[in-house]
C-alpha cells in the first residue's frame, strides 16, 4: 500500500492555518460589520467633569444639529423608586441578590434641540454592564431609558415630511434619574450614556 506522498502531508499540515485564516478573516468581516454599532468614542471632558456632545440628528424632514451638554450627579443605593426629585416615592420588591441603585445625570441643550432616543449603562470595574431599569420591581411602572424629562420631552423626530406633531416643552437644563438593578456586591465603577454611535460620554463614579 502506497504512504501518503510529501505533498499530502505538507497539505493536511497547512490545514489548521488556513482554516485559522479563514476564521481570522471572518472575524475581521464581523468586526468592520458590527463595531460601528457600538460606542467606541469617548469624548472628551471639560474641567468641571461635563461632556458636550455636538452631533447631527437624521429624521423624515432631513439633519438637525444636536448639542449637549451631560454631567454626573449622583449614584446611591436605594430602596424605592422616585422618578424625580419632587414625585412621589414608589415601594419596590427588590428580588434577594440584587440592590437597586439611584443615578442622578444632568442636562442641558437648547429647548428646540431633538435629543431623539439614548442608552444609560452602568459598568463595573471588569466592564460589566447594566442598563437601566426595573422591570417588575416597582409595581405599575414602565422604566426605560430616556435623557429627556419625564413627560417633558420637547420635539421628537419627525416619522414623515409632513409630520406636524406637538410636543411637551423641555427646560433648557434639568435632572434626569435612572434606576437600576445590580447583583448585591458589585460596585459601579462608570456610567456611559449615548445617543448615536461611535460616541459616547464616561463618568466615573466617586468611590463611596
């Protein structure tokens, strides 16, 4: 029986590299895919700790600029749910495990800005992430994440060019809370908040 020649044997050994390439190049094919999807921008702070975003906001009615202005305020345990300073404080059912934290940003953009939707996160030291959040904890509520006032939102963007829908008038500067569940134990290290990527701002968080 015939021995498996030089160049079979140079073939099944140059297998696992060319298979290591063709996962290599996939890979690559799936990170110039998906990478522009995710924050990957930090910009930069000013001296007081304030981010400023200047970007543009595309809807049915074309490009509006979008400027403003993020800041962290505060982030504590809690247990109950206010969703402003001056509402009323819900009872939460916090499941055992998890602790449910306060975070506190503040905003400032021109009244007429669209701000359109964003994403809060909070990260841990090993870049964990949590949104946020409280899914069933607090009875008869529908969190989700917004940096625009509750029930003050200011103008929207457009859904067609003939859109003429009102909206509630936003403050030129306000305070917007996030609530959020963590397994107890961990501790927040940043918050990221965004609107469109690749940008994105980054707070870190006081150690307590």
């Amino acid at each position: 029986m015939r021995g498996p020649t030089r160049r079979t044997v140079v073939t099944v050994a140059a297998l696992p590299f060319a298979l290591a390439l063709a996962l290599g190049a996939s890979s690559q094919r799936m990170v110039d895919r998906w990478w522009p999807t995710f924050p990957h921008e930090r910009l930069s702070a000013a001296p007081d700790g304030s981010v400023r975003l200047s970007d543009t906001l595309d809807d049915a009615k074309g490009t509006h600029p979008r400027v403003v202005t993020m800041r962290f305020v505060s982030l504590s345990r809690v247990n109950d749910y206010q969703e402003s300073a001056d509402a009323r404080t819900l009872p939460a059912t916090i499941p055992a495990g998890q602790t449910m934290w306060r975070l506190t940003l503040h905003f400032a953009a021109d009244p007429s800005t669209i701000l359109g939707a964003c994403q809060v996160q909070l990260r841990d030291a090993d870049g964990r992430q949590y949104t946020a959040g409280v899914g069933d904890t607090v009875e008869d509520v529908l969190d989700f994440p917004s940096c625009t006032p509750p029930g003050a939102a200011g103008p929207m963007p457009a859904l067609s060019a003939d859109d003429t829908a009102t909206f509630d008038p936003r403050p030129a500067e306000y305070d917007r809370r996030y609530h959020l569940l963590l397994p107890t134990g961990v501790q927040p290290d940043n918050v990221r908040v965004w609107f469109d990527t690749p940008l994105y701002a980054e707070f870190e968080v006081p150690s307590s």
